[in-house]
C-alpha cells in the first residue's frame, strides 16, 4: 500500500507547491470575475472545492452512523488494492470509496494514477470526470467523458455496479448511460444548453432502466424548454407515467408530474438548510426551473438560494446546477 500511496503523496506536495507560489504572487489578492475564475483559485487547507460563486466548499459532514459505513467499506477496498496494487477493479473501488467519504480530490488522484496504469479503461475516465464535477472543473470533467465516449464507441454497453445499493439492490445505471449523464450536467451546469441537449439526447439512446429514462427525461425536458422547443419537450413529458416501475429516481418523476401538471409545489417541497436532504436537493433545483419557465424569476432565484443554506449537499447536482443559475445570474 506504501508504494501505491507514492505518487499520490507526489501529486499532493507539488499541488501545495502551487498554490503556495499563487498566494504569494502580487495579483493573488485580485477578485475574480467569472464563475470559472472563481473555482481556479487556490485551495484554503481542507478545502475540497471552491463554487460557482467562489464560496470554499469543505468536506460534506457525514452522521457517524452512514461514515461507520462508509469507513468500513473504505477499508474494504483499501485492502484489495493493498493486495493487487495494479489491477483496475481494486483501483476503480478505491477511487469511489475515497469519494464517497467526501474526499473527492484524493479520488481524483487514485483515478489518474489508474488511468497511467490503464490508459485505454473507459471507466476510469467515467469517474474521474465525475469528481471533476465535483469539485467544480466541468472543463476537465468533459474531456474525461470526452474520452470515455471514444474508448466505448461502438462496443456493447455494460451494467455498472452501485456503489451504494438501492433497496432493491437492481443497478438502474450503465457504463454508457454514466458518461452521457454526466456529460450532458457539466454542459448544463455552465449554461451551455446546447451543448447538453446534445449529450442528453445521446444519454437517452442508452437509458435502458425506467429510473435512467426518467433521469434522463428530468435534464432533457428542462433544457428543451429553455431553449423554446416546447413541441419536443411535450413530447418527452409524454413518455413519462405515473406507474413507471421506479427504484431511485421518484424525486425526478414527481418533478416531471409536476411539469405535466399532475402534482402541486406543496407536493414536493422538503426540508432545506442544515435539514436538507439529496432528494430535497434535488426537487428544489427543479421546482426553481418550474418557477422560471413560469415567468417567475424572482421565486425561482428564492429557491435557488435557499438550495445553497445546506451546504452538507453541496455535491448534488441540484446544488451544482442552482450554484451555476446564480453565478450567472444579474439579480444575485
């Protein structure tokens, strides 16, 4: 494990190194402009990230009860790289359980001392580009997915395994579906939509699961909307049921029953600041959508901002995609 930590250790002295010669250079006291000003500032101590809005993100608090878990699972998988130092899946395991204990920086590193190792496995890139948005550098994770797209293209798809089991314990997801997804969030978090209906429309090709379709469905019908292509965002609402057989993904179906009019706010509005929740997240983000193409801006920024009071949620795609609403928004 020792020699497997090396240039992990490497990485993290010469990233000190860095960020200690910024901070000392004579513009390092500069505010800066643009959201991606913003995130490419340097790290405070134990930060993990800093936001679209140039708030330092810390490592989300985790209960003891769900870190126990989590710790557990960690050690799991520390072990089987301790005992296959080279082997992709070891790796692959490794980096999701570093990030699922909130240490996506570290996760990055393990990714891309697999991918020196493993350079033509898609799922490394798939992962990496996931943290990457994580961590708020959509640029790289798009080019990680970039190339995750080109090492699948044309290859059978394959289920990917959760790594935190559903109570069915059914994997929804594939390892096609992933890079699409995600793809398709690092554009929309940017405000490119075009960009994101491109990706979207790829994901949907591969969301084979009823909880991929409906995720899927959630972005695509948004961005459609936003860019006044209503016929087609119909149509995509159209394709979506009330008993469509659903394991994860109810906060985007109920979402999407909202668009179609058949649920209230009072449906789906959860608990926010210290209280909050991924799903509460989640709905949020899209009950500010529903304000906006509803012509009510002012409540659709109300929410958004109020996304941002639980900050244990900060790694949720709500929060990213409200983060980016915000950022790039005049009345914030």
């Amino acid at each position: 494990m020792n020699t497997r930590r090396r240039p992990i250790l490497n990485r993290r002295i010469l990233s000190t190194m860095a960020m200690l010669l910024v901070a000392c250079s004579p513009d390092s006291g500069q505010e800066a402009g643009s959201p991606a000003e913003m995130t490419s500032r340097p790290l405070p101590p134990g930060a993990e990230a800093i936001s679209f809005l140039g708030d330092t993100l810390m490592p989300p608090e985790q209960s003891e009860e769900v870190r126990a878990v989590y710790m557990a699972r960690y050690e799991e998988a520390e072990e089987a790289l301790a005992a296959a130092p080279e082997d992709v899946e070891a790796l692959i395991w490794m980096g999701r359980r570093t990030a699922y204990l909130g240490r996506y920086r570290e996760a990055i590193e393990i990714y891309s001392d697999a991918i020196d190792l493993h350079p033509e496995d898609a799922r490394l890139y798939r992962h990496r580009g996931h943290r990457y948005l994580s961590v708020r550098e959509p640029e790289k994770a798009i080019a990680d997915f970039e190339r995750a797209a080109e090492l699948t293209a044309g290859l059978p798809d394959e289920v990917e395994p959760d790594g935190l089991p559903n109570a069915m314990n059914i994997p929804t997801s594939t390892l096609q579906f992933n890079i699409w997804y995600h793809r398709a969030l690092a554009h929309y978090v940017q405000g490119d939509l075009e960009a994101a209906l491109g990706a979207q429309r790829r994901c949907l090709e591969v969301s084979v699961h009823p909880d991929s379709v409906v995720a899927t469905s959630y972005w695509l019908y948004m961005t459609l909307m936003r860019l006044g292509m209503e016929d087609e965002a119909l149509e995509v609402l159209g394709q979506i049921s009330e008993d469509m057989e659903i394991i994860e993904s109810t906060g985007y179906l109920n979402l999407l029953m909202l668009f179609k009019g058949e649920r209230t706010v009072e449906d789906l509005v959860g608990p926010s600041g210290d209280a909050a929740t991924l799903q509460s997240t989640t709905t949020a983000y899209g009950l500010g959508v529903w304000h906006m193409l509803n012509g009510r801006m002012a409540d659709a920024h109300q929410v958004w901002e109020r996304i941002l009071t639980g900050r244990n949620q900060w790694s949720a795609f709500g929060y990213m995609a409200a983060e980016g609403e915000l950022a790039r928004s005049a009345i914030r």
